[in-house]
C-alpha cells in the first residue's frame, strides 16, 4: 500500500511539473530551425522528367539529399550514420538512387520522389580497397545492373531488388583497381589498375555472368602514382611515380600499350611534379603543376598537346554528353572578384558552349568542386546550370549568369560557438531597415485587440499570427532589455565565422578567416576555439566587441598556431597573426584590462605560457595575480592528469616576456592497465551560483554548498571496455569517477561503478555533477549524480557567530586548507543514449536548473533536475515533500511535453550550448549538429514577465471602466444621499 | 555469574599472553579490521588517519595470519624537493602487502618513517617559508617496481605545514598495488593570505590515510516490491480515520462565518445598528489555521488551493541564517512554483 500511495504521489509530483510544451501557434515564435547537409561531394541532376527539377548529392557528413534545384531547398535528406561515409551515387531506372556507402560494403535505393529506401544489401569481399560504383546499361532479363568494385571484389547487382547477380574475384594480390570502364553499347566491362606498382592490369569481363573474357597486363620499371584520367572508354592517362612523365596507357581491344610522355617535352618551365585532376573527358585532361592547371589534349594518333595553362585558380567539372558522340564539360575560373564560368566541348577547345562572368562574395572563397547540368532553352539550343561548391562548403547553383541560390552549408560543422551582445540603441545606430511605419504599427494593434475581444475573422487571426512570427521586435540589430537578442558566432570547419541573430536565425555577417586560410606556410589550417576577447561595459562601451579565434596548421598539437581578431559587430578582422609557438591549450583568465580585453593564456605544446593580449598593462595585472594562477592538463592517452603553476620565465633562451614557464605542482598517475580516461568535465567558467548554501528541510539542517571552479570531473573505464557496448562482460569492466581539486592536486572523491561501461556524457554544475554511462549487468543506461557539500564550514550555521561575526564566511577560501567534503549520490536507470548533455543557465542562478539532453533521436530533451536529487527516498517525509523532493523511483521519467525541440529534430546533434538571459527565468538554447536549433527556455516558467499573450489594452480598458464606474457610483450614490437629507 | 566472570577475564589475558607483544595490538588490529570491511563491504566508511610520530618504532616483523592470504612486506620512499630542486629521499613507507585468494593485492598497515631535516634542509625550507613557495613531494606510481610508469607528486605551499613542528598529512590513493594519487597538505586549514612563521621544532608529525575506491550505490529496482506489494494478501491499509474537525475544516470555517454574520446581522438588523461586524469572523479566521497546524511550533503557513487540496510550508525558525535562505528559497519556490502549479 505505501508503494500505491508512492505511486499516486509520484503522480501528483509529476503532474506538477512545468508544462514545458508549446501550444501550435507558438510555435516558431522563439524558436528557429534551420536545415542543412555539409560539404556536397557529388551530385547528380535528375532533370529529364517533366516533375521536379531535383539534384541528388551526396556530402562529406554523410548526407544524402536531394535538393529543388529552382530554390535549393531539401526534398528529403538522408543522414547515414557517423561510419557509414557515401562512396558513390548513381541514379537508377530514372526512380531510385543508388548509393555505396560503408567502404564499400552497403548498397541503398532510395526511392527518388519520396526518398524511402527500396532495398539494401551488403556485399563482403576478402579485404578492403577502393571503392567503385559504375552504372551500366547491361540488361539481364529485364534487370538494369549496377557494378560495383568494393573490397576487393567486383559485384553485379540488380537495380530492381539489390539482389547480386554475380561477383568475381581476382587472383593477382595487392591489385589497386582504378577504374571500371563500360564501353558505351557494349556487354562488357574493363576493369584496370596497377599491380605491386609497377604493373598495368586490365581486365575485361562479361558483364552478363561475370566470366573472365581477357586479362593483359603490361610492366613499367617507373611505377605509377596518384589518380588517372579517363581519356576514351579504351584509353587512360596517369603518371608515373616521379610525377614527370604522363603516362598514357591504351588497352583497345584488349592490347596494352604504355606510351611515355615527359612533360618538359610539352610543358618548357615546369618545375615540378605535376599531379592529375581525376576526369573522364573525352581526348582531355588536366594536370596541376603548384598553382597552374594545364589542359592537355589526346588526339587520335595518341599525340598530346597543351591546349591551355590557367593561372588562376581553376575547378573542373566531369564531362556531360549532351548529344551522340559530343562531350561538354564545365570549367570554372577565378578571376579577381568575378568567377568564369564556361562550357566547352570536349573535342573543341576552341568552341564555347557558354561563357558567363558572375560576381562572387569574397567570403566564399575559392571553388573547390563544380557539376553541370543542361537543359533545353525556349529558343531549343542547349542551356547550362552549373553547382558550385566553395571553399566555405556553401553550395551554390549557377545559370544564365547568376546565382540562383546558395545554401551555407558551412554550418553543418560548427567546432565552437559564443554569444555577443548587440549594440544598445542610441541616435547614431540606424535600426530603421527593420522598424515599422506607424499605420502598420496602429494596424497591429488594432488587429490584436480585435483577437483578444474574439473579433476577429480567420484571415485575421492568420494576419496576427504571421505578425507574431515576423515580428519586427525580436530581429532588431539593437540590445533589448530582457537580453533576448544576441549575436550568435560560430566557427565552422572550414574556417569561416559567422554571426547568426538569435531572433530569426539569418545571417548577420560571414567572414572566411584569411588566419584559417589554406597557404604555403600553413598547409592544413583548422580551427581550435573561439572566445570572448573583449566584451566592453561600463567604460568601454565606445569599442565593439570581439572575439579571438585560436587555429593550428595541422592535426598535431605541435604544429604552430594562428590567432586572430575579428570584430563582433562588423565582422571585420581587426588583426591576425601567426604564432611562433604551438598551442595546445586555450586558458581564458578572470581578468580584464582598461578596455575590457580578457586576458589569455596560451599553452603551447612544450608547456610554455604565453600571455594575450601583448601589452604593458596586460603583464602588469597578470603579474599581480601570477602566485595564484595554476593550470592543468589531462593527458588522455597515457592517463595521467598533471597540475602546474607559473614560472616568471621562460624556460629557453626566449627573451620573450610574454612567455612563462611553467612548474609540474602535481601529478595522478592512473593505472594503465585498468583504466583509461574517456571524459574530463568542469564547471563553466561564468556560471552564476545563486546560493551557497542548501536548506535540508528533513532534519531543518543547512549544508553548504562546495562551490569551487577549480573541480574537474575525470571519468575512467576499464581499457578493455573502452570499445563498443557489450564488447566485453560485466565482470571485467568498471567505470571510476574522480573529483579532482586542479589546484593542489586532491582526489576529493573516487567511485567505483563495477559492471559499467561508457560512453560517458557528463555536465558540471553548481556542486553537482550528473553523468550518463552504460550498465552492463542491468542492461540500462544509468544516470548518476553526485552533490558536493562543503563540511568544513558547517559550523556556521550558529546564528550567534553570525551577529558576532566569528564565522568565516567572508574570508578568502584557500585550496590548500583540507577541505572536508561529503557527497551524496545515486544512480537512476535513464532509457535513452546521449549524444550530449547540458544544464540550463541563467544570470543570477536563481532559476531552479533543467538537464537538456540530446537524446540518439537528435532532440533536445529537458529533464528537471529534481528528478536528479540524491536525496530522493521512496517515502519521503512531509518535510521532504514539501521542499519538492520526489519519491524514489529506478529510472528517470521522459515527459513527452518536455522535448524543447518539439516535433523537429536537429540532426546529426552534436552539442547543446545554453546562454543566460537578462531575464533570470529565461535562457537561450542553441543546438548545433547539421542542423542549427535555437529556443528560448524558462525551467520554471516565465515567472519574472507577462506572456506574450497578455494584452496591455484590454487591461487598461477594464482600468478606465472601473474608474468611470466608480466616478458614476459615486456621483450617484451623492445625489441619493442629498435627496435621502431632503426627505 | 561471578564465576562466568572470571572466566571471560581468565580467556582475555590468556589469549593477549597468546601474542608475542601486545603493546601494538589494539593499534593494528583496528587497521586491519578497517581494511576488511573496506574488501568487503561497499559502504563508505570515513578512513582514521593513523598517526605516527617521527622517528617512529619500526614495527618487529609477524606473521599472525596462517591462512590463504598470503603477507609479504614492502617498502617504498618519498621524496621531496624545496622549490624547484631536484627530489632527494626523505623518508620510508612500509607496509604489508596482501595478496588476496582471488589474485587481488592491497597494501595494508601503512607506516611512515620520516627522516629528519638536516640543517641544509632546514636552511632550504626556511627559503621557502620566506618566498611562500612549494614544498613538493613524490611516492612512485606502482609500489611493486618503483617507479612504476611515472611519479605521483604533489605539492603544498610550505607555510601551511607549520603549526607546533611541522604537520603533514598524506591521503594514498590506491588502486591495488598501484598509486593514483597522494594529497599532501596541511591536516587542518591554511588561510589565505598565509603568513610567514617558523615552526618551533623542525620534526614532523606524519598523518598518514590509505584509500582505496568506494562502490557506487547501485540504482534502485523496485519490480519485486511492487509485484510482491500487489500479490501479497490484497491488504488495503487504511489510511489512519482523521477527526471530524480535521476532515471537514475547511468547509465549517466559512459556514460559521456565514452563520455568525448572520446572527450579527440579525441581531443588528431590529436595532438598525450597522456596526460591530468584522471582529467575530476575525476571530474564527485566527482561531482555523493554528489549530490545524502543529500547535506550540512557529510556523509560516503558505496556502495554496492545488485542487481542491492545501499545501504547507511548515518553517520552524531556528536561526537568522534559516530564516534568510528560507525567505530567499521561498521567494524563488513562490516564483518558480506558483506558475507551474496551476494546470
């Protein structure tokens, strides 16, 4: 019976949970979604149909989509799994797509219009290799067969049903297979590569069944290098490993014959190895040689010959056969600001299909990738459409000269993402682009008056609801006052920024960083962290923001690194350098300078400490604080977590006084052989902590809260099941948690979860961690807590200390005092995956918190964080339930209401990023993956303001009523009373 | 009973005569017990630091346990470095190594021998108390093969160690015969700013804690309660009867309102006397509330109606400090709460 009554209060508590859902037309009125699909790698037109004009594309995120090629907007979208990457795309049967994916080893139609998947099947084969998906026109019995070369095997499946017809094998061993070629009108197919690098194969094999009809092959001492570059279906150029000799190699009707070329012979400066563009025109190829790119053409007799050299930067296109035996192919130019677009046949390099000229955004960068399309004008001659991909990963579609569309889809991979205020309005800043006039203003009102008296005809309510939506109010370029407009910047992958109005979502400003751009001195650009550099307030409010974006050139840590400035407000980089040093590791510190520039610590690989920004007064107040700044480092491959502080100098002969060196403090050395670090978590930096101390209603007890910044949450597993979930049994797995004071070194807590396993997601908060790991023995995911509480200061609760003043709640609070923490924790079942997890922030901490969980379907689910308390019992005391605690139960309940992201899903999540409001109840969610979602967020409702709903004008009406009613009650009630004297 | 008496005492000083020396017993057989409940239970315990006082007795070497676990002694050393010096010895750890039937080995028994500071120590410590600079320490990762994969090491600035002598304290973080960790710091507290004192005698008083991992609580299950709640015998308990008064409160207060204003009303109504209205109903409202609550506890009464039902915040005040955080958690429960509660 007291699990009944558990029961029934569990459901009276539950029910008492914020209704976090949104009724429909609120919908979109906070919230913005935005779709998007990475980096296109290939794509193909499907235009022959009367119906929709459509391009399939496939992206280096793992994306299929086809997309409206009148407006670039998604028809559907396909998001393959994180190691599933597409090899190839094919159309097929004029209805369905074909894609490889998985190394070769998936094979999915897609239905075109709709894109449901028909059929898979997976091919296996003896190892792997490159991957080679060859549409053919063979038929057999009235089945269209793909061919495919994947995993070293050369596959045969049908169109209709994925069934494999045949496959067939090779017996020579370390075959490279390049190409697989069917002769236009043929039955069979060639299939050539090179063998141990010095020898040509060819094979030709019936398409039909898979019988070996001719296998030649030919050695060259040279060796071969790199990708080729089919010339005619029987003749193909490569070169040889020196990169100096083309190589062109004919095998018609089955004769290999290699044919040397050097290419100083056409070329007369070349001074280095040439590498070639991977093409299949007709008689044409292209080699790169550094930046020049020449065209080289393949007559008949076998004869090359140099047709051009481009200077600029140049993208070609593959070839596109518009009629019988005519080739066109598409190329496209940089030419100062404009790009060249022009369409040539392959046969006539003199003769232009098409040339356009089309002014390009800087920001774009260069074109890496371009695809043609033709179709028939009105006048009947043959027009061209070209795709574009940029630097920036944008997509763009080009014709008649212009830019149809454009779709960023740079920010499908955000690295790093922070907030910038907008500036306050004031005269001299223009907002007028977005204000109303004053007819519409009085006709809004007057629209929302006649909804709220429930006046108003359906078109009406539809003209309010569509002003709600556009309303003007919340994509000012101006501050408001409940702090619900910000600049949202984000790094991209790419090494572009960019600044997104958290009101709508558009795109305020774009800048490709010329610091992340591709050079000779830095081969391999990417982006590490973005951060506040300078937020200006009070006396600095003339200054915009900024922002410093920290890069490195190249993969590895020690490869140097790139800084740069870029202004907040106008997107301009203010400045850029390159470092001498590495960096390894970004440290914002809590100081700022005159003008509100926060100060950095940059750490570099050799653990040297570098101090931004450069200037005098910079190192002054560092030098103030130097004794007390300590850093760490979480070495997660070999497990060992160390703790430093500073030196004045630089350990070298560096006559730099920005540079520090550094000491090791401390050292934890976690066994090797028993566990390895799979996540580090700390608090945020500018969390706000409303409270220090936390009421225990039970035993009317306080406990105070252990709020330090300098906790790191470690979280090791056993090496053994660092691999997939059930990889190993729950005997030899475990999960440790450590709390680890980075100052001084002390391990304040340690937990052994034995039978657990990670991935682990875990978020830092106030004095609580929370963290999302698997439970082998229950076969559940499990969330735990655990709650820190400072015990050393527990004495303070007598009141007369307090009027004294004997407690030492305001003394500085040292690391190195033993502090005496007790925690409490417990562990609750929780039924999804996590992809990320985070805790709603506001700006005084007052607000009670909310988990938000990216759950595997990619929402965002809001969980309280009460249902989270380790003090929950299955009975709990009145005393309990009336502070708000739970009844103990296992798992953790998912409330359908509370899904924020409400029936979209941001795709492919990959983080949750929460920024306070002014307003204390509200904070603003944005989640990136592929696709960007931004909400606002009240965990307890929006106590602090009225709801948008609530009309002004009707309340004011009900005041003047009243105060005329009272005026005529009064009035009357006065002649009452004289004609009641007269009586 | 007398006789039982002398019994027992007879068999207590036979079996302490039993043990070659009894001077240590009590100490180890407390240090033992505490690393046998640490194997075998999961609950947390709060270790006791064990103290030794420097140069402290080494211990004769015994065998008490004959059993399958196997003893064996080990030794490994600290070593510190003033500053930015290189790490010289200063002193010994030795404890016993035990290695367990399931193949598991723990350190048990944990001593430490300090050596004393030579006067060139003295004169570099000194150094560091003047320029608050760390005083740092280092134990080998693996106690087996020192140094394992690396040192563990860690510091403290050297004007927290000195009170009367000089007061260490080491927690040992391990992990069978492995070493994750040590704190090393003060054992009470070091405020900030730290201030410049030498320490009235340079020997060292040594705190030493092992620790091993505690085990999580496990999640809660409560299938089996449920279904055995549900079959067991179908009993419904009831639910203690409440009085009259407690049941129906809420409606008798307001009927004797209405039924006291209108007696006044119809006592007043023959004179036309249109006073003397308020104060009885007053009185019932003050009198409702206290007797529903706790009587003889101050309390703060917050009512909301949720459905027909009350909620109350009962908050006895101890101290001003309760009070504060009550208020500030009460206005934040009013704003957090209120809004949600109507449904």
């Amino acid at each position: 019976m007291p699990i009944t009554y558990a029961f029934l209060l569990f459901l009276i508590f539950s029910s008492l949970q914020p209704i976090l859902s949104l009724y429909e037309d609120q919908v979109g009125l906070t919230d913005w979604h935005q779709q998007y699909i990475g980096k296109v790698k290939q794509a193909v037109f499907h235009t022959h149909k009367t119906g929709r004009k459509r391009v399939v594309v496939s992206t280096e995120d793992n994306v299929i989509a086809t997309l409206d090629l009148r407006r670039g907007e998604i028809f559907w979208r396909h998001v393959l799994g994180h190691n599933d990457v597409v090899d190839g795309i094919v159309i097929a049967l004029g209805k369905y797509v074909i894609t490889l994916s998985s190394e070769g080893s998936i094979l999915r139609a897609w239905n075109l219009p709709d894109g449901q998947m028909v059929w898979e099947s997976s091919l296996h084969g003896p190892k792997h290799s490159k991957s080679l998906l060859v549409m053919t026109n063979v038929v057999i019995e009235k089945d269209n067969v793909v061919i495919i070369f994947s995993n070293d095997r050369l596959h045969a499946v049908s169109c209709i049903d994925g069934e494999v017809l045949w496959n067939k094998d090779f017996e020579v061993e370390s075959l490279e297979v390049q190409k697989v070629i069917q002769p236009p009108g043929s039955n069979f197919v060639y299939v050539v590569g090179f063998a141990a690098s010095s020898h040509f194969e060819m094979y030709q094999i019936n398409a039909r069944n898979g019988e070996l009809l001719k296998h030649e092959s030919a050695a060259f001492s040279g060796g071969f290098s790199g990708e080729v570059s089919l010339v005619s279906s029987e003749t193909l150029v490569a070169l040889d490993s020196t990169g100096l000799i083309l190589l062109r190699i004919s095998f018609h009707k089955g004769n290999v014959s290699i044919q040397q070329t050097p290419i100083s012979n056409l070329v007369e400066d070349s001074p280095g190895p040439a590498v070639i563009i991977p093409s299949s025109i007709m008689e044409l190829f292209a080699i790169k040689i550094n930046a020049v790119t020449i065209f080289i053409r393949v007559t008949g007799t076998g004869k090359l010959e140099v047709v051009e050299k481009a200077n600029h930067e140049t993208a070609v296109g593959d070839a596109l056969s518009i009629s019988e035996g005519q080739q066109a192919f598409g190329l496209v130019q940089h030419a100062g600001r404009d790009i060249h677009l022009t369409v040539k046949l392959a046969h006539d390099w003199g003769g232009d299909l098409l040339k356009e000229s089309i002014i390009m955004d800087q920001q774009r960068g260069l074109i890496h990738k371009v695809f043609i399309n033709n179709y028939v004008r009105t006048d009947g001659s043959y027009g061209f459409r070209a795709l574009i991909v940029m630097e920036d990963h944008s997509l763009l579609l080009l014709q008649q000269g212009t830019i149809v569309w454009s779709r960023e889809d740079g920010l499908a991979s955000i690295i790093d993402v922070t907030t910038s205020e907008l500036p306050v309005e004031r005269a001299g800043v223009s907002v007028a682009k977005v204000e109303l006039n004053l007819f519409e203003w009085l006709k809004g009102h007057m629209l929302k008056l006649k909804g709220t008296l429930m006046l108003a005809s359906p078109e009406d309510i539809a003209a309010i609801q569509y002003m709600r939506l556009k309303s003007s109010e919340k994509s000012k370029m101006t501050r408001d006052h409940n702090g619900f407009r910000k600049l949202l910047i984000a790094l991209t992958r790419a090494g572009k920024l960019f600044a997104l109005h958290t009101g709508d979502g558009r795109i305020v400003w774009s800048l490709l960083l010329q610091s992340l751009h591709k050079s000779e001195a830095c081969q391999h650009p990417i982006g590490l962290n973005l951060c506040p550099w300078q937020v200006p307030h009070h006396h600095a409010l003339d200054e915009n923001p900024s922002v410093l974006v920290v890069g490195r050139c190249g993969p590895s840590s020690d490869a140097p690194g790139v800084i740069s400035f870029v202004d907040s407000y106008t997107g301009k980089e203010l400045s850029s350098s390159s470092l001498v040093h590495s960096v390894a590791q970004v440290i914002p510190l809590p100081y700022t300078d005159s003008t509100e520039q926060r100060l950095h610590l940059l750490i570099d690989a050799d653990k040297h400490a570098h101090l931004y920004p450069k200037t005098p007064e910079a190192i002054g107040i560092f030098r103030r604080e130097f004794s007390n700044i300590y850093w760490y480092s979480v070495e997660d491959d070999n497990g060992i977590i160390k703790g430093y502080a500073l030196k004045s100098k630089c350990d070298g002969n560096v006559a730099d006084k920005f540079c520090f060196g550094t000491r090791e403090l401390w050292s934890i050395v976690l066994p090797s052989e028993s566990e390895k670090i799979v996540a580090t978590v700390t608090r945020k930096l500018n969390e706000a902590v409303h409270t220090q101390a936390k009421l225990i209603a039970a035993d009317q007890d306080v406990m105070y809260k252990y709020i330090s910044r300098n906790l790191l949450f470690v979280a090791t597993v056993a090496p053994k099941a660092s691999g997939e979930i059930g990889s190993v049994t729950p005997e030899e797995s475990w999960l440790v948690v450590y709390l680890i004071d980075t100052v001084t070194g002390f391990v304040l807590h340690r937990v052994t979860h034995h039978g657990s396993q990670g991935p682990v997601e875990a978020v830092f908060s106030e004095n609580w961690v929370v963290y999302h790991y698997f439970n082998l023995r229950a076969h559940r995911y499990e969330m735990s807590v655990i709650e820190i509480y400072d015990q050393s200061r527990a004495d303070n609760k007598d009141v007369w200390k307090l009027v004294v003043g004997k407690h030492n709640l305001t003394s500085p609070i040292s690391s190195y005092s033993r502090s005496e923490v007790v925690t409490k924790s417990q562990s609750y079942f929780f039924t999804h995956s996590l992809k990320a997890i985070a805790v709603t922030s506001t700006a005084k901490g007052i607000t009670s918190k909310q988990l938000l969980i990216g759950t595997i379907g990619d929402q965002v689910l809001a969980l309280d964080k009460r249902f989270l308390d380790p003090r929950r019992s299955v009975n709990p005391t009145q005393a309990e339930r009336e502070e708000g605690t739970i009844p103990l139960t296992d798992s953790l309940p998912i409330i359908p209401q509370s899904y924020i992201t409400h029936n979209l899903r941001v795709e492919g999540l990959r983080g949750i990023i929460t920024v306070p409001a002014e307003l204390e109840s509200t904070t603003l969610v944005f989640a990136h993956g592929l696709d960007l979602f931004f909400t606002h967020f009240a965990p307890s409702r929006t106590y602090d303001s009225l709801t948008e709903d609530f009309s002004c004008a009707l309340l004011l009406i009900t005041i003047v009523v009243l105060v005329a009613a009272i005026f005529v009650t009064w009035v009357l009630s006065q002649r009452k009373e004289l004609q009641d004297k007269w009586r | 009973m007398r006789s039982v008496k002398v019994i027992v005492s007879f068999v207590f000083t036979l079996s302490l005569l039993s043990f070659p020396s009894s001077g240590f017993q009590s100490d180890e057989l407390l240090v033992d017990d505490e690393e046998f409940g640490l194997e075998g239970s999961p609950q947390p315990r709060s270790p006791e630091p064990i103290p030794t006082r420097s140069p402290p007795v080494t211990a004769p070497t015994r065998k008490r346990h004959s059993d399958l676990d196997s003893d064996s002694k080990i030794q490994f050393s600290l070593e510190h470095a003033f500053g930015d010096s290189d790490f010289s010895p200063a002193g010994t750890f030795s404890a016993r190594l035990k290695t367990w039937s399931h193949g598991g080995q723990t350190l048990t028994k944990l001593r430490f021998s300090r050596n004393s500071f030579t006067d060139e120590d003295k004169e570099k410590f000194k150094n560091l108390l003047e320029s608050d600079d760390f005083y740092r320490i280092r134990i080998p990762s693996n106690v087996l093969s020192p140094p394992g994969r690396d040192f563990v090491i860690s510091s403290v600035k050297a004007r927290c160690l000195p009170r009367e002598g000089l007061d260490e304290h080491f927690v040992i973080h391990m992990e069978g015969v492995n070493v994750l960790a040590v704190n090393y710091g003060s054992p009470g507290s070091c405020p900030y700013p730290r201030n410049l004192k030498l320490p009235a005698k340079w020997s060292f008083s040594s705190h030493t804690v092992l620790k091993n991992s505690e085990q999580a609580p496990r999640a809660p299950v409560f299938t089996e309660e449920i279904l055995g709640g549900e079959n067991a015998e179908g009993e419904v308990v009831q639910p203690p009867e409440r009085s009259f008064w407690a049941k129906y409160w809420m409606y008798l207060i307001p009927l004797g309102l209405i039924v006291m204003n209108a007696i006044t009303q119809a006592m007043n109504m023959p004179e036309e006397q249109a006073t003397g209205q308020g104060q009885p109903s007053a009185g019932a409202v003050q009198r409702g509330p206290s007797s529903a609550a706790q009587i003889g506890r101050e309390s703060v009464n917050v009512f909301f109606p949720v459905n027909g039902s009350y909620l109350v915040w009962p908050r006895p005040l101890n101290t001003e400090i309760n009070l504060c955080i009550k208020i500030l958690e009460l206005k934040y429960f009013v704003g957090s709460r209120i809004s949600e509660v109507k449904l």
